[in-house]
C-alpha cells in the first residue's frame, strides 16, 4: 500500500516544531531535482543550504547521481503544506500522471537509485562509499546474502548483526588465544 504522508510531526521531534513555531515568517518549498536515477522530491526551509547538500553527496539518496535543480515550488506558510505537496508529487511522479508535468513542467521520471548490478542501492547510488564499503568484505559470499544486505530495509539490522559477528569473533579469538 502506498505511502499516504511522507511527514508527521513526530518524525523530526519537538525541537524542529519550536522552530518552525519561534519563526512564524519561515516558508517551505517543495522541489525537484533531475539525478542520474530519475526526479527526486523533496522539501525545505532553507532551499540553497539543501541544495549544496544534494550537490555535496550529503543525501545519500541522491549521492553520486549529479542532482540538479528542475523546479522549486513558490513558498508555503506551514511545513505541514510543504509536506503534503511533497507527498502529492511524489504519488504522481510515480503513477507517471501528466498532471506531474502540470504542475512542474518536467516529465515524471519515477526515483529509483540502482546498484552497478542492478539491484536497490543499500545506502544510495551505486559507487557510494557505503556501497563500496559493504561490497568488499562480502565479496566471497553468496548472492542472496549480497541482496539481504542491500535492501533498504534491512540494512541497519544487517549492518549491526555483521558488526556485532566481527565483535564476538574478536572476543572469542582474543578468549582462546589467552587462555592456551
């Protein structure tokens, strides 16, 4: 089932909503960047900070794919408004509905970061340092294994139960090793 919010207010905690209270002239604006793995949509306060952060490899969703600027909405008096805009376009970016193109000007292009073998990216593009990272060690495992790894979904728990092996593996060697 769709996701029918990308936001609540919970998600970024009290501190961001003092924020947005303490200033009540702050505006959100809703965009659309063109990447190498199609049209990402977001939305934010403070447009060229976010956008340096695109374009920096910050976001690791966008990392490594040479996000530029298509379109930026005008300027929306809640972050709620900005979210709910967001989420609206990010469903019709992926239904492909003319009315994306209504809207932006830009022919909806779904967002779909993909490996070199064309998988789901586990921590953004392919060639990101945590992609790189994960793939070295794992080299000599099985293919199923590599794909686990790389869901999204998965990769914090997997990420933790290999950290977690190489700590018990060093604490058992070390155990063995100090006791002969």
């Amino acid at each position: 089932m769709p996701r029918r919010r990308f936001y609540e207010p919970e998600d970024l905690g009290c501190d961001q909503d003092r924020r947005d209270a303490a200033d009540p002239g702050r505006r959100f604006y809703v965009y659309v960047l063109g990447t190498d793995y199609g049209h990402y949509v977001g939305h934010t306060a403070r447009m060229a900070t976010r956008l340096r952060q695109h374009r920096r490899d910050e976001v690791p969703s966008t990392a490594g794919g040479g996000p530029s600027l298509l379109w930026r909405s005008g300027p929306l008096a809640t972050r709620r408004d900005a979210a709910s805009f967001e989420a609206a376009l990010k469903a019709l970016r992926q239904k492909r509905s003319p009315r994306f193109t209504e809207i932006t000007g830009v022919r909806p292009l779904p967002f779909r970061p993909v490996s070199r073998r064309g998988g789901r990216a586990a921590g953004g593009p392919a060639g990101s340092g945590l992609g790189r990272a994960l793939r070295r060690p794992l080299r000599g495992l099985g293919r199923e294994l590599r794909r686990l790894l790389r869901s999204r979904g998965r990769r914090r728990l997997w990420l933790v139960l290999a950290l977690a092996a190489v700590v018990l593996g060093r604490v058992a060697r070390d155990a063995i090793g100090g006791g002969s």
